[in-house]
C-alpha cells in the first residue's frame, strides 16, 4: 500500500474558493474533493469555517458601519448646536465633550472655512460683551447727570435711575440688532402697591412705589428723560460701536450658517 502523503494545511482563499463553488457554481463537498484531490471531510470542514469567517466580517462591518453612523450623526448633531448657538436660539449649556466633539469635527474638515469663521465670530462676541458694558455704564451716567430726575432722587425713590437705565440698556440693545422701532417709553402700566401708592412700570421695569398723588407728575418727568435720551443715544460713538459689531456678528452668522447647513442636511461628514 503506498504510503499517504499529508496535504499541507488549506490556505484561506482556497476555502473561500471552494465556498464559492458550493454556493454559486453549485458543487458539492464530494465534487470539488475529487477535483481538487482532497479528502471530502476536510472539504466539508473548510466550507463551514469559510462561512464562519464570512459570517464573523460582516457582524464586524455592520458595527463599524454602526459605530461611524452613530459618529457623524453626534457631529451632526453638534453642527446643529453650533448653527443653534450663532442664531442665538440655543439655551443649551456648554458640555465638557463640545472641545472634542469640535475637535473631531475639525479632524473631519481640516481646511473649511469654519475655523477661522468661528475664531473670527468668538472675538466679535467678546467684543460686543465689552461694548455693550461701556454703553450701559454712558447710559447710567447720562441718566444720573439728569437734574429732571433730582426731585424724584429726593423723594426717596431709588429705583428711578436704575429702572430707566434698565428701559434704555434694553432697547439699545434691540436697535444695535435691527429692532429700531423699539421702545417701551409708551408702555407705562400703573401697578397698585397699597393704598394711596403705585409702582409706575415701562414694559419689563419699575420706577419704584410712590404716592398716586406724585405720580402723574413723576411719570410725566421719566417718560420726557426717556423720550430724550432715546433720541440721543444712537448718536453715541458707543452706540454706533455696539451697531458695527452686531452687523459684523450677523454677516459672519450668515456665512458660518451656510457652511454648517452643509453639515446638517447630509449624513457623512
């Protein structure tokens, strides 16, 4: 009897191949073992751990294929927070994961116009933080320097200065965005505080409680000094400061919005 010769052990493409002949040729364990001059067993056995192999690829590529999809879905949900956060509609806090989420965002877009938008809005904000603080402490001191307001300072009322100040920081503001036909000068409402007594308020502010027989007199002084600093105020330099930068923020917004739209509206970064 001649002596048997060992094969040497299957390489995997031959597996795969004989895989392939199975089920797309139609061969059976028994036909390609005699083809190839193997035993029908190891065929058999080769065919099974070629499924195995194929089987264990592609569990492995649909949790890649998920984990890359639950991936540029957080940057794309974390585009929508950008985009949120410069429309100024966003009262989601700051997370300790926004640094990464950003810096894999960046990894992905290296060279997109983004990074140097976003550095460029950052300052404008930090800019238009300083401008509106020297506006309000103009305002303050402009409504102090109002000796319309010192008999009203002498009749105890403190809140007067702060509530109008509060009125003109308010619709500065607005104005510096486009809202120019804010004003609460005209929106005064008689608040009862006891007997005898009112708390004047323009829209969100109060005047401070006084006796109704002042009253009318009082509010008359308040609503000339806001009616008069209201004509003045967007003549300031610091006003028209505070106007130049919110321009600025909102073309800068505008092109930043476009360039995360492209982000948002698709599902791979």
């Amino acid at each position: 009897m001649a002596k048997r010769t060992r094969k040497p052990p299957v390489k995997p493409e031959v597996r795969r191949d004989w895989l392939r002949r199975n089920e797309e040729d139609g061969e059976s364990p028994p036909q390609i073992a005699a083809k190839d001059r193997y035993d029908v067993r190891t065929v058999r056995k080769q065919i099974d751990l070629a499924k195995q192999e194929r089987e264990a690829r592609e569990a492995r590529s649909v949790v890649l294929r998920n984990a890359l999809e639950r991936h540029y879905d957080d940057l794309r949900k974390f585009a929508e927070k950008l985009n949120s956060e410069i429309s100024g509609a966003s009262n989601v806090p700051s997370s300790p994961d926004d640094d990464l989420m950003k810096a894999a965002l960046r990894q992905h877009l290296p060279r997109s116009p983004i990074w140097g938008y976003m550095s460029k809005w950052q300052n404008l904000q930090q800019r238009v933080d300083e401008e509106q603080q020297k506006l309000e402490e103009v305002i303050k001191e402009s409504v102090k320097a109002d000796h319309r307001l010192t008999p009203l300072i002498n009749a105890g009322l403190d809140e007067i200065v702060p509530g109008i100040v509060a009125v003109l920081v308010v619709e500065a503001k607005q104005w510096s965005h486009g809202n120019i036909e804010h004003s609460l000068k005209d929106s005064l409402v008689m608040e009862q505080a006891g007997e005898g007594l009112v708390n004047p308020r323009f829209g969100f502010s109060h005047m401070g409680i006084m006796e109704v027989e002042h009253s009318e007199r009082y509010v008359k002084i308040v609503h000339d000094v806001l009616e008069d600093l209201e004509s003045r105020i967007r003549d300031w330099e610091d006003y028209r400061n505070l106007e130049k930068t919110n321009a600025e923020i909102g073309r800068l917004g505008g092109k930043l919005r476009e360039e995360l739209a492209v982000i948002r509206l698709r599902r791979i970064v």
